[in-house]
C-alpha cells in the first residue's frame, strides 16, 4: 500500500503517514525500525503495510517507494 509521509519525529521516531483518501493512520517506532530508514520527511511517498480495520488499523511497515519490502 502506498501513502505519504504527513509527520514524523526522530527522537521518537513514531510519526503518521496519509492514505491517497486522506485518512491519517499512525506509525510507532517499530513500524520505522523494521523499513531500514534513518529519516523520513513529510511529503515522501512511502510504502506501507498495515494491521487491523476502522480505528485499530495501525502501521506496521514503512519505509520508501524505492526500497523493498522483504515481508511482501
């Protein structure tokens, strides 16, 4: 799944990214961890996976278009 980088915070390196519909859908510092990045700026398309439906849908995965997904 694709979306875009809306904010993020290195010291914690949790942050949110936007589905294309515009939903905002967090991202916890595992979720960054596990895509290999060292930094991530809002506006970057990025390439997520996620869990869950509705409100408990979380981020598990993020990392950027170009780099692979080694769970997909």
């Amino acid at each position: 799944m694709q979306a875009t980088a809306f904010t993020f915070d290195p010291g914690t390196r949790a942050g949110s990214v936007l589905l294309d519909d515009g939903t905002p859908v967090a991202f916890d510092a595992a979720a960054f961890d596990a895509g290999g990045l060292r930094l991530l700026r809002p506006g970057q398309r990025v390439r997520i996976r996620t869990e869950g439906e509705g409100d408990a849908r979380r981020v598990v995965f993020v990392t950027l278009q170009t780099y692979p997904d080694p769970g997909a």
